[in-house]
C-alpha cells in the first residue's frame, strides 16, 4: 500500500470528518517518514492515531516532532526518559516492547509508549524557540507523510497536536506529490520548510534537540494549548528601525548558505551582522569556537571592544603585544580567537581538525586574503571550516583574478550586497559632495613616466619581462606624488579653512605628507599624522577631538570607525577602486552629534594634456577620469523618505 490509495481529498475539517480516522491514521500507516512542525504537543494525540504510529513502526519509520516548549509536565518527563534510556542500558531495557505491545502501550499507558518511542528512535523530537524577528510562539502547524515509492503528501492547518484539536473547529488543508506540477511544487516547498526548521537553517526558529531543550531548561510547563495571541496587556517591543533591515537579510542568506562573502558599505554594519551570526550560530549550538581574523592593531582592538560587549565568547588574542594563541589552540572549544592576518596561517596549521570542522571563521576585509604570500600559505587551511564568513565593502581584487579565485575557493562567492548607493538612499550613510581639483604633470614627472616604460620594454626584450602591474605601480607611484598637486590644494585650503576640521589627508608617503603640512600651518597647527612609526595614541586625540586633522598613508584606509570624520582629501588614489572606497568610508558615516552632516571629498584629477609624448602612458589619467565620473555620480545620490 502507498499513500496513493488515499485518494486526494483537498480538505479536511473536524466538523464534516473524522481527521484521525479518515486522515491521519491511514496515511501514518502507508508512511515510512512522518515530519511534523506543530504549536503544541500532547502524549494523548498519540492515543488518537495509535494504530497508525504502530503501522509507521512496522514499516521501519520515524516520526520528527518540531514543537514549542509549551509542554504538560507529564508529557515532558516521559520524553526526557526517553532521552535518558538512550545513554542508560537498565532504563533502554525497562522501556523495552515489541511492537505488539506498542499497540497496547499507546492504549493503555500513552507515557510509557511516548518514553519508549523516543529511546528506541521512533520519535525524534526537538524544540522551537522563536528568534530574531520574531518574539512569540513557535505556533505554526504543517506536516508531510512519505512513503517508501517516493509518494508524499503535505498539509497545514489550525489543529495542534493534542486531544482537544480533535473536538475543536479545526480544519486542514492537503496536497499530493503525485497529482500535478503545482501540486508537487507546493509538496516540495512544505518538505523543504521543515527540513530549515529542523535543521538549524531559519534564521527566526531556533531548534533544540533534546539533550540541549533539558540542559537549557527550556521547557514551559502547560496544562493544555498555549494562549494563540499576545495578552491584552502586553505591549509589543519598539520595531527595530527598518533602514537597518539588511543586516537580518544578510544573517538569513548566510545560515542558508553556510560560507560567503557579504559586501557591504562601510557604515553599514559589517561587525554588528558577523557579531549577530557569530551569536545566532552560537546559540543554535551550530559552532564549538570561532577565529576572526583581518588587518592591523586599530582594527583588531575596535573587534575586541565589540565583542567584549555583544558576544558571550571568551576572547583569546595573537596579535601585537598579545600572544594568547596557544591557550587557544590547546582548548578551542567554546571559545574565540582574534588572531591577525599575518599571523593566521601558523594558527590554523595548529588546530585540532575536530574543532575545526565545527567552527566558524570570520574574515573582515577579506579581499585582504587573496594577496600572493598569504594565499600561499593559506591554502586548504580556510576551507574545512564549516561555516566561513567574509566581509568586505570591496570584495573583488582588481587586477588579480588568481586572488580572487583563492578567496572564492576558500571562503566562498559573494552572496549579499548592500552598496554605498543603497546607504545613502536608506540614510545609513550621508549625502557627500565631490570637489575635482585638476593638476598637470611637471616635465620631471613625465621623464619618470618614460624611463618607466623604456626599461620595462627592454627587460622585455632582454628575455627578463617584468609584469605590466608592476609598471602600473611605478607609474601610479608619480602620479601620487606630483608636486604639481600642491598649488591647487593650496589655492582651495586658502578658500575653504574649514577643509580642515575633522579631516582625513592621505598621501603616498611620508617625505609628501612633510610638504603638504607645510601647508596646513598656514591655516592651523591643530593637525597630526598618522603613519606607520607613529605612536596610536594620535588616532585616539583625533577621534576624541584633541586634533582637527590626520594626515596619513595607509593606516587608516580600512574599518576604523570615527563617526566625526567630515572631510576626505585625497592627494593618492589608486588606479583600483578598492582603495578609494575604503578611504571614503572613512567620512560617510552618520554623526549623531551632527545631523546635518554632508560629507566632502576633495580629490586630484590630472587635467587632459593632447600635447603629451606617446610614450607617457594615459592609462592612470583614464583612472582619474573615471573616478571623476563615479564620484559625481555618487555625489547625486539623495537620502529618500
């Protein structure tokens, strides 16, 4: 018999039929597998359908229960001796019945039954907790029978699983695998909803096996069905602001997936989403430790005071002054390492493959991992993580397709976005204006230009090519330290003074940024930089308000989080838009203490020269045109209501 015979009644309703009997019964009996996803459970709906649980075990099935907590005491505490007998031999052997006195048992001592079913693998059952969006009851109530052909039948409803569904109004509604191609995509998109929920993958149901619903105490003891609607006097929580909506589509999208890059905008939340995936993975009991790792001390400690506050792991550090890894690697269990990039490789060599196979690595900055030596040293290393998690505003590696293959082969494809014009219309970032100041390269810079390009064709020809990037980098490197930038900045400074309160400069190098503070003594002395020998407690003075200005290199390109930064001038941009996005990420942020804020970048534009020599190379003029044009675009994006 398959669940054919049946026939294919639509509908279902306790005042026309008898839904154990004409339902419920025979269709357990044709089934070798019973899912179901119920609001509120009682031990004597088992009694109702009896004879077809002891059919269903016949058959060699299984019954899978996803219920609320809301249980009856006595319900509760022959399921959990159930759950002992699996670990306890006397109390497996206490519980032990053929299936002939199952029959009887279901009858008779429905407690005894429910304890036996579950200790012998008959009933598995788990608990459902509401989580993320969603603040109530888990009270849904759908269901699907299989058969051993393949044959599936879904259905939905108002019943609960308990007596008084049966002499309540209560209706339900079927569809069959066998029938049609809407009917079989509706059965297919049932089973697969349940298969979500009991396995961890929906991103508003947390699911408990039950070792874990005892040891949680999560249970809510009942005498019958759990109240469907929210108290009278119960006032809902304050909505959760919906501009920030994305961050719960980003969480939603990686549990289903698993590993992935999201890009998304600096500003728009990054740490607050892994944070929130790193904590949603813990709290299902889906991870046993986790490693996050990116890029510089400023960074790594912003991670650690973020974590200190939203996430209940215990932090280990390797980085900087910070030599915690071993503690880490000898007993990963249950807790987190912030480890830095460079030191990555030697860590994860080093870890149990136990540990690692139920872990979670994060990798901010992640476009960071595709660089030559690190994906060399990182191969095969990210990849057995479970789940593995990038970040990135600026995922892809321009002009490095090899480094981009390593990252989507280690930690994955990008598979959310959320981008600056998305931000800035949403409000999470502010609107910014573009001011394009045009330069023109001295005789000296083009002489550099040439000899650039002569010696690189005659490596060419002397069978020692170098790779066109490293021609583009010397190139480039003129192109950001042109003196020629210096007149029009300081015609636009002497203009515009306040270029320079809460103002982030990057130029190319030191000996540049000496030049360009000569010019700003002219309008202050409230100013400091910023590179790689100086001491980190200048970033501190700037972000609290002790300097007006920054000038530096590269230190601050990525991640550092100072919501006052206004203005951006950029005397170096590279030919790659990575860099210019980040270091524009600096100043969008939103300023509570500045509502009005509209952020301002000033950036250099080498002016078209048609006289030039054609051996100069244009292709780095061509880049400033472009980001002209991206940044004017980008300045014409508007908040919307």
């Amino acid at each position: 018999m398959t669940l054919r015979d049946l026939g294919a009644k639509p509908f279902f309703n306790t005042s026309t039929d008898e839904v154990a009997r004409q339902f419920l019964v025979p269709a357990l009996s044709r089934s070798i597998r019973y899912d179901r996803g119920v609001g509120y459970f009682s031990s004597a709906w088992l009694r109702m359908v009896s004879i077809g649980l002891v059919n269903l075990a016949q058959n060699g099935g299984v019954a899978r229960i996803v219920a609320s907590p809301k249980l009856a005491p006595q319900d509760w505490a022959a399921l959990r001796q159930g759950n002992d007998a699996q670990n306890d031999p006397t109390l497996h052997a206490a519980l032990s019945r053929t299936i002939e006195e199952l029959a009887s048992d279901l009858t008779d001592d429905t407690l005894t039954a429910l304890a036996w079913a579950v200790a012998d693998g008959l009933l598995e059952f788990r608990i459902a907790v509401p989580a993320g969006d969603l603040d109530g009851d888990f009270h849904d109530k759908f269901g699907q029978f299989h058969d051993a052909d393949g044959n599936a039948i879904a259905f939905n409803g108002s019943p609960n699983d308990s007596e008084r569904a049966f002499r309540n109004y209560e209706s339900i509604s079927c569809f069959y695998s066998w029938l049609d191609e809407r009917e079989s995509k509706r059965v297919d998109l049932e089973i697969e909803r349940f298969s979500r929920v009991w396995s961890n993958c929906d991103a508003n149901v947390r699911v408990y096996p039950l070792p874990d619903a005892i040891r949680r105490n999560l249970v809510q003891f009942v005498e019958r069905g759990p109240r469907p609607y929210r108290k009278p006097d119960a006032s809902p929580d304050k909505a959760p602001d919906p501009k920030w909506r994305h961050q719960k589509e980003a969480l939603k999208v990686f549990l289903g997936k698993m590993h992935g890059i999201l890009a998304m905008a600096t500003g728009t939340g990054k740490t607050r989403t892994a944070i929130a995936i790193l904590n949603e993975l813990r709290d299902r009991d889906a991870i046993s430790m986790a490693v996050v790792t990116m890029s510089g001390t400023d960074l790594l400690d912003q991670w650690r005071r973020e974590l200190a506050t939203k996430s209940p792991f215990p932090v280990y550090r390797a980085f900087a002054e910070y030599k915690e890894q071993q503690q880490f690697v000898n007993d990963p269990r249950g807790s987190l390492l912030l480890v830095s990039r460079q030191m990555l490789p030697s860590v994860l060599a080093r870890l149990p493959e136990a540990a690692v196979r139920d872990g979670l690595i994060i990798c901010d900055e992640v476009h960071g991992l595709g660089s030559e030596g690190l994906a060399r040293s990182l191969k095969g290393l990210v990849k057995p993580f479970k789940y593995r998690l990038g970040l990135s505003a600026t995922p892809d590696r321009e002009y490095d397709p090899e480094g981009n293959q390593f990252i989507e082969d280690e930690v994955g494809p990008v598979i959310f976005e959320f981008g600056l014009e998305d931000a800035i219309e949403r409000g999470i970032l502010c609107e910014l204006d573009y001011v394009p100041l045009e330069y023109t390269l001295s005789d000296d810079d083009r002489q550099a230009i040439r000899t650039a390009i002569k010696s690189y064709h005659a490596r060419a020809r002397a069978g020692q090519p170098a790779s066109p990037e490293d021609l583009y980098r010397q190139i480039a490197t003129v192109r950001k330290s042109t003196l020629t930038k210096l007149a029009p900045f300081e015609e636009y400074l002497s203009a515009h003074p306040t270029l320079l309160r809460r103002c982030l400069i990057f130029v190319d190098n030191k000996g540049y940024g000496v030049r360009v503070q000569e010019l700003l003594l002219t309008v202050t002395g409230r100013f400091h930089t910023y590179f790689a020998d100086d001491d980190r407690e200048q970033l501190v003075t700037f972000s609290k308000g002790g300097t007006d200005c920054l000038v530096t290199c590269h230190r601050i390109s990525e991640g550092i989080d100072i919501r006052s930064v206004n203005n951006v001038v950029l005397f170096a941009s590279s030919r790659a838009k990575l860099e210019t996005i980040q270091r524009l990420g600096r100043c969008l942020r939103i300023d509570d203490a500045n509502p009005e804020k509209r952020a301002l970048v000033v950036d250099f534009v080498e002016s078209t020269d048609k006289s030039a020599p054609p051996d100069t190379d244009d292709s780095d003029q061509s880049a400033d045109e472009e980001r002209r044009q991206w940044f004017e675009l980008l300045a014409q994006v508007r908040r919307k209501s």
